[in-house]
C-alpha cells in the first residue's frame, strides 16, 4: 500500500481501495489502467466518481490529474459516462 501512496494522486484512502481489489503496485496499477482499475473501483465502492478515474490516470502518467489534456479528460470523462448509462 506504501508503494501505492507513492504515486502522485494516491492517498492513504485509495491505496487501501486500490489494494482491496486487488492493485497492490504501481506496476499492477500501471498493467490494469485506470479504465479497468476504474471498473474494479466501481463494483466495490458504488460511489467512486470520475475524479477517481481522472486520479488513477494521472497517477500512471505520473502528474496531478489536473495536469491531465483536455482530450484524455474527454475519452474518460465518456467512458466514466458510457459506465453510468450501462447500468
């Protein structure tokens, strides 16, 4: 969980969500992608939002999910939505 917290956006409380479902690493983290990470979230804390996928995103690319281009904030912003619609 410490290696996690290492990653810029992580805080103590993601890391312990992300190690729940099984992303214990920044490797782990950085093999699954924050779309699919992003799922796994979703089925195990219901109230994970699209600042959670920006988070992730931000954190494999290693700068503040601020920092994220507009267009990337779009593509996950549609996937986050495309997410919602399907349930």
């Amino acid at each position: 969980m410490s290696e996690l917290m290492s990653m810029k956006n992580i805080g103590k409380e993601m890391a312990k969500k992300l190690t729940s479902v099984g992303i214990d690493s920044s490797e782990k983290l950085a093999e699954t992608g924050s779309r699919q990470a992003f799922i796994k979230l979703k089925e195990a804390y219901p109230q994970v939002c699209l600042v959670h996928l920006y988070t992730l995103e931000g954190a494999i690319q290693n700068i503040e999910f601020h920092q994220l281009s507009e267009e990337k904030k779009k593509g996950l912003k549609e996937f986050s939505d495309f997410l919602k619609n399907a349930s």
